[in-house]
C-alpha cells in the first residue's frame, strides 16, 4: 500500500514523556498486553547481512566465522497502547563494535539464547498508519502500512505480506507450546537522523515453543524479497519460535 510512507505527524514530549501522535496521547513506556508471535530464525552470511545494516557503529553478531543470524517474525497485535495490528519484521542480530568482545562465536550463541544480543530491525511493516507513524517518531522504527494477513490453521500460523500490490513473501511457522518466557530484557538499535539509538523492551510470554527447523518460506518479486534472496533465502530455518500470549514492553530511544 503505502512502501517508503514516511511518518506524517512529528511527536511532540513533554517532560512527562507524553507524545502526541495524530491527535492522540501516547505515554512512554507503551505496554503490550496481549499479542502472538511466530519467528523463524536462519543462519546467512555476514557480508550479506552488513550490506543491510546503514550504520558504522553497528555490526553483526557472528555465531560462526562468516555466518550471523536474520529473524523474520510474524506478530498479531490484539491489545496494545498503539492499537490493533498486524506486523512483520525483517531483523538482524548485532553489536556495538565498541562492545567487549569474549570468546568468539561462543559467546554470542549463549549470549543469543540468552537474550542478550541487540537487534537491528531492517523492515517493519505494519497494517495500521497509527502504530506506523508512532514507531516512526518514537524509536526510528521502519515502519511502514502494508496488507498482512496472519491467520492459524491447525497446528500452523501462516503469514502473507504484499506491498505495494506485490507480494513480498509468506512465512509459515508451527504454532503451539507449553512453556513460559519468562519477563527478558532486551535492546533493539535504529538509526534517527543519521544518529545511533537503542531502544530498551520487555517480552514475556505463555504457550512458548521452540522447535528446530519447521519454517517454509517463499518469496515474491518484491525488491525487500530480493534483499532476502542476497541473504540465500529461501533456506531451511535454524530454529523457530511461537508465542502464543506474548506481552512486553517499550521504553524510550536514547542516544548510543
């Protein structure tokens, strides 16, 4: 629908940090009630990821010489101080290259398991202009309104994303789980006026599973699915996750 909309209201703070967006009152930290989310998760080359990734301060995680991590996620928004939605997200793992580095590739997979590895989100559709323009104005979130469609068959949570009338890619990942997230703090970076900013968040979650592979992917002529073809997609996934009530939360973007 609208690919490359740029944000059409700037917020507006005051020391309470209330922002207003189009006309209404948005208080930082914005609280995630209820939302599920599927993610498959694959192993592609790191020159191909960096081509990706606009800023110098940023680089990717590797979990092996030459090889990170890109997510692409599905999420149902149900109730969320930014309203109902529908979402997508094109992500890659990363580091400050001014980080402490430890043992090689080691580290950074325990540290990945353990939610400790910043992200970079390259793409992050939407279906709803709010939601866009308020991650837009407060974070430099990417965001964009396109069509997603996200329905549950059986056992599978299956995604299509067209922008623009083309189609970008359907995702299917399996639903299900027994388990709870517990409440993980993690950090996610973006670039706002050509400055690095990070941006701290909650997520937690109940009918958590994780499952090895059990991922399909395909893609479209849409140029972002071009981008996820230098990165070899369409491949088997390393790992996919379901969450089935998941609920977090958004602080403010500070300045790296």
């Amino acid at each position: 629908m609208h690919s490359g909309m740029q944000a059409t209201a700037a917020a507006s703070t005051a020391p309470s940090s209330v922002y207003v967006i189009q006309g209404r009152e948005v208080r930082l930290p914005v609280e995630v009630r209820d939302a599920s989310a599927g993610v498959a998760t694959f192993v592609v080359p790191s020159s191909a990821a960096r081509r990706l990734i606009p800023h110098d301060g940023l680089d990717v995680a590797e979990i092996l010489p030459g090889r990170t991590l890109c997510s692409l996620a599905a999420i149902v928004y149900r109730d969320n101080d930014l309203g109902r939605y529908n979402e997508v997200s094109i992500t890659f793992f990363v580091r400050e290259r001014v980080a402490a580095r430890r043992v090689p590739y080691l580290s950074t997979a325990l540290d990945f398991f353990r939610g400790r590895v910043g992200t970079y989100i390259h793409w992050l559709p939407v279906t709803g202009s709010f939601t866009c323009d308020a991650g837009r104005s407060l974070w430099g979130f990417p965001k964009t309104v396109e069509d997603i469609d996200i329905t549950t068959p059986g056992d599978r949570a299956v995604c299509s994303l067209v922008a623009g009338g083309v189609h970008v890619l359907t995702l299917s990942v399996p639903r299900g789980g027994t388990r709870t997230m517990p409440e993980t703090p993690m950090l996610t970076y973006t670039v706002i006026d050509g400055a690095l900013h990070k941006t701290a968040f909650t997520q937690a979650g109940t009918g958590f599973g994780f499952r090895l592979g059990g991922a399909r992917l395909s893609l479209g002529p849409h140029p972002y699915a071009d981008q996820l073809r230098s990165l070899g997609l369409p491949k088997r996934a390393v790992m996919n996750m379901w969450t089935e009530r998941m609920h977090g939360r958004f602080e403010a973007a500070t300045r790296v």
